[in-house]
C-alpha cells in the first residue's frame, strides 16, 4: 500500500494548493483529493507533481510496512 507524501512536500516547499495547481494544470478540487488523501493520483498525474516539485515521482509515494 502507498500514501501519498504530497501534502507533506508543499509544505516542506512552501506552496499552496493554488500554486501546484497552476504548474501542474491539475484543477485545484483534484489537488485538495490528493492532498487529503480522498484520491490516488496516476502514475502520469504523480510525475506533473513531481516534476512541478522538483522531485522524483518515487518521493511522492512511501511505502507503508503490512
């Protein structure tokens, strides 16, 4: 099982919501999903972040011990 870490790095970056909606083209309401972990964003939508992020897709996501 993944979490996602997105929340965790805006914050760490100093960015709102608002803005990585802007370098990701992401509507904010998806944004919100993913940060509040109310969605799973895809492999494609992980590497807009990550690379608005400037970070590697893999830090997005942690795995999480069963």
């Amino acid at each position: 099982m993944t979490m996602n870490r997105l929340k965790d790095l805006l914050t760490r970056k100093g960015l709102t919501q608002a803005e990585i909606s802007r370098r990701t083209g992401i509507d904010t309401y998806r944004v919100s999903r993913y940060v509040n972990r109310c969605a799973n964003p895809s492999p494609s939508t992980l590497a807009k972040f990550a690379k608005a992020l400037g970070v590697k897709p893999a830090e997005l996501v942690e795995e999480v011990a069963q």
